[in-house]
C-alpha cells in the first residue's frame, strides 16, 4: 500500500496516496508498482540490567562479550603469520613502470602469506600509496628499494628469474613453474631465495639475468606469452604454497650467497684482466658496453658451479693470492 502526505511529505502514514497523485515517470522510475514507504522507527532502548537490545534487526554496540565466549570475526580474523619457509622468500620487482602492478603484486604476495617485498629502480616513486594493494598497505609500506639487481639479491643464496623466453637466446636452465616450485621449496628450507621479475615492458635485461641460476616460465600459449605483473607474480607464489602437505627434504649445504658469488665473480674478472686474459678497453660507458658480455658470461660461469659458503670462500683466498701473484711479477716486469 501507498502513503499519503503528512508531516514529513509524501511517505508518512497519514493517508493513503491515490494512483492518480504519481507522475507517470515517477512511478515508471520506482519499477511500478512501488513499493510502501514507512516512516523511520527509532531503535528502541535496551532493557534496565541488559545490555542486548531487543529487535530482530538490532545489535546494538554493547553487546556483553560473556554472552559470546567462543565468537570470532568470520573475515580478517587474523594476520597471516608467516613460517619459517615463507619468511625467507624475497619478491624482487626489477624496474617496474606501474605502480598499480606493484600494488597487485604486494596484494598477491599478502593473500598467499610472502611478506618481504624489494623494488629495484622504480619508475613511478609514489608506488607505496597505490589503490591497488588492497589490504596490503603495510607491506607495501615496508618495502624496500635498491638501486640495482645486484645490491637486491646480495644476501640470497638462490636466485630465480622469471622470463617468458620468446625469441630470447637465453643461457640459463629454463624450468617450468610448476618443475620449479619443488626447486624453490627445499631451498627455502635452509636459506634465502630471490624471485626476480621484470619490468612490464621488456621483462629483465641480459645483466639482470646474469644473477639468476637459473629461470622459470609460466605455461602460456605461444601466441601470448607474456603476462601482468601482478597476475605472474599471484601464479607463481600460489604455486608455491597450493600443497602444503607435500614433503620437502632440507638442503644438506649451505650454499654461498650473491654477495660472496659476486665478490668472486669480479675477483676473477680482475685476475683475467691483470694476466691479459681480457684487454683493458677504452673508459666510459663504451667499456662497460663492450665489456658486459665477457662480465655476465663469467658471473653466469660461477653461479653454474652452485659452490657451498665454505667452497666459496675457499676459491675467494685462491683467486686473491693469484691475483696479488700476478700484480707482484707484473712489477717486477716493468
């Protein structure tokens, strides 16, 4: 039934309003026939000696936390705590453009429990306040920014690139996700890993790839194989974390970090140069150029090895004293 005009209008229960008082257009707005309009009711107040209000559509604000003993928020009961296993796992964004993508990957990363994000030379600074990390606002807030792949991976002992492999000559071990993820798994047992992606735009770079021991892809079509951001980096953490029950056996050796592999790295570029293995180029950024393919060549070469930190160390106190040998002889040729 419809009401008539009272105190407040049309709408308050006075009288009733006859069809011929509504507007054509009126009422084909409130999909005719339209519905009854009651007056507001005020909530009543609760008993004297009781805190529930009565009514079947009222909960009022001091409800007695004794009368629900056992109650529980059903959405965001709590944080995600993360394990030992997830704890070790670094997300590493090289060069992103998008700072929406950013947030979608920290979402994805908060949904599947992976709480350390690293951002290498973003494009757009003010990604930490994008609308897309919804309800991961923290750890996009903790996240922290390198300049380059090699300072974000330095205390990783493992470090995995993601790639779409297209026409790419690529020089590494190329693993699909789902081979990889048991990969990833037993080495998150002992250590810390890296899980590097690219930029939207051409993915990582040659000297990019260079730090990772090997690569992993996401099954696509051929004909469309590169994907978002935030959805690879969704897909690859879930696959990380969809059978909880599966049995991983820990690392047996601790394996030497970036950093050391690095260290090591340009120790023996120094050792080639000082014997004339390799020329000493021009200076600038020509050099650089003409000298990258040689540096990631080598780097490539010592992460293949997979030395463990005492191997690594080992061979670092090897490659000094040859060095310093070469240098001396080096003097007393001059």
């Amino acid at each position: 039934m419809q009401w008539g005009p009272g105190a407040i209008g049309r709408g308050h229960a006075n009288r009733p309003i006859q069809r011929r008082e509504l507007r054509p257009g009126w009422q084909a707005f409130c999909f005719y026939p339209p519905t009854v309009y009651v007056s507001p009711r005020r909530p009543r107040k609760p008993p004297p000696g009781g805190n529930v209000a009565c009514g079947p559509h009222f909960l009022g604000p001091q409800i007695s936390t004794s009368l629900l003993p056992d109650f529980s928020p059903a959405v965001n009961s709590s944080a995600l705590s993360p394990n030992a296993e997830s704890d070790r796992l670094r997300v590493i964004l090289a060069a992103p453009r998008n700072p929406l993508n950013i947030g979608a990957a920290a979402r994805a990363m908060s949904n599947f429990g992976f709480f350390h994000l690293r951002v290498v030379n973003p494009y757009e600074l003010a990604f930490r306040e994008a609308r897309s990390a919804v309800g991961a606002a923290p750890l996009l807030a903790q996240a922290e920014e390198f300049k380059t792949v090699a300072e974000a991976v330095e205390d990783c002992t493992l470090v995995v690139g993601t790639t779409a492999v297209g026409q790419r000559q690529l020089q590494h071990p190329v693993r699909r996700l789902d081979q990889a993820t048991r990969f990833l798994r037993k080495s998150l047992t002992r250590s810390r890993v890296a899980l590097l992606f690219g930029s939207e735009k051409r993915g990582l770079s040659n000297e990019d790839l260079s730090y990772c021991h090997w690569l992993l892809r996401i099954p696509t079509r051929e004909e469309h194989r590169s994907m978002n951001l935030g959805q690879a980096v969704a897909i690859s953490l879930y696959e990380l974390v969809r059978d909880p029950k599966a049995v991983v056996k820990p690392e047996k050796h601790i394996f030497a970090t970036a950093a050391d592999l690095e260290r090591l790295t340009q120790l023996l570029l120094d050792a080639l140069r000082s014997s004339g293995y390799l020329k000493s180029g021009p200076s600038g950024s020509q050099k650089r150029r003409s000298a990258a393919p040689t540096e990631e060549k080598i780097r490539r070469l010592i992460r293949r090895l997979h030395l463990s930190a005492m191997d690594a160390e080992l061979t670092l106190g090897i490659f000094r004293q040859i060095l310093w040998k070469s240098r001396q002889d080096n003097k007393l040729s001059q």
